[in-house]
C-alpha cells in the first residue's frame, strides 16, 4: 500500500541529495516481515541486555530478526540485514552525518523520518574528529513514525565503552564498528540501542538490538519499568517492522551517497 512521503521544502529540494528523496523506496524481504508479523518469538531465545557482549561470538543467535516483551516485562527487538557494497566506515560516517542537515534523515526514509538534529552540530564539523568520535556523546532530536503515529525520541549516542561493550574486540573479524545510544521513545522509559555491524563478504551485515525499558547507569543495567509493568508488544513489532524497512532502503542509499557527501559536513 502506497503511503505519504513526509513534505519537504523548498529550500530542500535545492540541495544536492534531494534526488535521493525521489527515489522509490526499496522493498524489504517478505520473509523478514512475515518473521515478525507472524507473532513475538520465544523470549528464552532473545539475547538479555546482560548479555550484550555475546554478540561478539561467532555464527548467529537461533532468533535474529523478532521481538518479545522479556520476563521483567522489558521489551526486546532484533533485526539482521546484509547490505552489500556497505563498510564499516560507510555506517560511521551516516550516523556523523545525517543529524547536520534537515533532509538528510528523510532521505533514509522519505515515508517515516521526519527529521533528525544533533544538539552538538560543532562537534559533527570538526575536521579532527573521526566519524566516530563525530557523534559520541552527541543527543539527537528525531521525530520518526514507525508505526505508531509520529513521535518526538531523544537519542544519546555514546562510546560503545560506555555502554558496556568489550571495545578490545571492535576493529577485529568479531565486529567491524558498532554504533550504539540511550534512547527515550518509542512507549519506554529508556533504551539501550545497539547497531552490531560485522563484515561478510561483499558488505558488511548489520545487528540491531533494542532493550527497551532499561538503562546502563554508573556500570549497571538498570531496569526502569516499575515492578510488575509489561512493556505492550504493539510497538515493539511496530518498531521491528520499521527497522526492517529502513535499514533495507539504507542498505542500497550508503554506496550512492557516500562517495558524493562524505566530505560535505
């Protein structure tokens, strides 16, 4: 089914990625949709934020793409997508880049985001900076439909160190980068976001995990849904089903625009 694309100005469509936003989406696979609608999976098979560093193991968890609401009453979602001709540093760059410029988040997905800003623009521009350190302890304002109705979310994308990831093993054939936030949306008190990239052969692959209902505060996970609240599964898949969509559209828009904007800061 056809949907809105999200308006965009005058002002934008003089900018040179605006074709980007003509562009028509690229279609997800049936089956990763089909996986989620088809129900939440077993939550003894999703991976506790406790867990985390268990991502750095080789092969694949039994269940990559789903969601469950976890015994507290946390809530769990999970996506695995290829994306072919996409490295590491592709992704680092996006996430420098795409909160320094009102249209550059729509472009990802014309239909949904609405808008991304980074409340620390200098620090995205500084040419001394690595593309990483560009939004490390950065806070994005964003305002995103994912299925839901539109909504204003606050991301704190931080240090993978930060969050309580083995950092020894980024950089290695584990895990080529992970770009990872807290979060305040999405019907959660709190977020731990993780975006798990490895290279495969021709791209990279990329893990997406988030633990919704928790914190990482002074070195420990912190539950923050009072005792005895269950996180509604509603949109948990509503968030599932958008990560799908976006990710596959950045997939085939990061080998295109890379080379042409990754200086344009």
């Amino acid at each position: 089914m056809a949907q809105n694309l999200v308006p965009v100005s005058e002002e934008y469509k003089k900018l040179p990625y605006y074709k980007y936003y003509l562009e028509e989406m690229v279609q997800a696979s049936p089956e990763h949709y089909a996986k989620v609608l088809n129900g939440p999976i077993d939550s003894s098979k999703a991976l506790p934020v406790e867990d985390r560093n268990r991502l750095f193991e080789p092969g694949y968890f039994e269940e990559e793409i789903g969601y469950c609401v976890m015994p507290d009453g946390t809530g769990y979602v999970s996506n695995l997508t290829k994306m072919p001709g996409v490295t590491a540093e592709m992704f680092d760059w996006w996430f420098a880049w795409h909160g320094l410029g009102g249209l550059r988040y729509t472009i990802w997905d014309r239909e949904d985001h609405f808008s991304a800003e980074s409340m620390q623009k200098e620090k995205g521009r500084d040419p001394m900076l690595s593309y990483k350190e560009k939004y490390w302890d950065t806070t994005h304002i964003v305002k995103e439909d994912v299925g839901m109705g539109p909504e204003d979310i606050i991301i704190n994308f931080k240090n993978p160190g930060d969050l309580g990831f083995d950092t020894s093993k980024i950089g290695t054939e584990a895990c080529s980068t992970i770009v990872c936030a807290h979060g305040m949306s999405h019907g959660a008190p709190g977020t731990i976001m993780c975006h798990f990239v490895r290279d495969i052969e021709g791209g990279i692959e990329l893990r997406t995990r988030f633990w919704m209902g928790v914190a990482y505060i002074k070195g420990r996970i912190v539950k923050m849904l009072p005792d005895g609240v269950r996180m509604p599964e509603a949109p948990l898949r509503a968030l599932n089903l958008h990560n799908i969509k976006e990710f596959t559209n950045l997939a085939a828009l990061l080998p295109k625009i890379f080379p042409e904007q990754r200086d344009n800061f």
